[in-house]
C-alpha cells in the first residue's frame, strides 16, 4: 500500500494506493492518519480511486480510522470508490455511515 499525503486548503487528502487487507495496508493506513491528527488536521479526505481491493478487515480499519477522527472532532470523508469497494460498502450498509464523493471538488467543499 502507498499513501500520498497533499493539503488541499485546510484538508488532508489521503492518495491510496494498493490493497487494504489484513496484515497489508492497514497499519500504513492508520498511521497516516494518527499523523495527520497529531499534526493538528482533523479534516480528512480518503481518496480510494487507486485501492484495487479492501477486504473485511481492510473495512474494519477504515471504520476504526473514522471512529478515531469523529473522537478528535473531525470529520473523515471518502472519494472515489471502486465500484467493487462501493458494493461492499452497500452491503454492510456503510454507505449510510459515511459521506462519501465522486469528484474531489465536491468532497472538498462539504467541509
């Protein structure tokens, strides 16, 4: 997994890229976004146009990442689901949890 993170004004946008499974990507994915809060952005932004698969516990992580920025009074928002995540999302009915973008601008101006 490789992540790319880039400000966008006052928000953090996390570039994905790669899997998100158990014992790949997970940790990448929560350390960056340990950084991004401890560095003082609670403004998040995932952007998963390059995530070619996310498995249970891949979902779980993005969900344990989401409770951890809400705890610190931010706000995590998706971009650009495949449209295999985007099923698998509808399926466990998290499309209804998360705020969740097709183009960057319109995710970057819900802020």
């Amino acid at each position: 997994m490789k992540i790319a993170t880039r400000k966008a004004g006052n928000v953090v946008v996390l570039d994905l890229e790669g899997k998100i499974l158990i014992g790949d990507g997970c940790q990448e994915l929560r350390d960056a976004i340990c950084k991004s809060l401890d560095d003082g952005n609670n403004k998040i932004l995932l952007n998963l146009a390059g995530v070619s698969y996310m498995d249970s516990t891949g979902l779980g992580e993005v969900i344990r990442n989401y409770k951890t920025v809400i705890d610190k009074g931010g706000k995590l928002k998706l971009l650009s689901l495949t449209a295999r995540i985007k099923d698998l999302m509808a399926m466990t009915k998290l499309l209804t949890v998360f705020e969740v973008f097709d183009t960057e601008q319109e995710a970057l101006t819900s802020y």
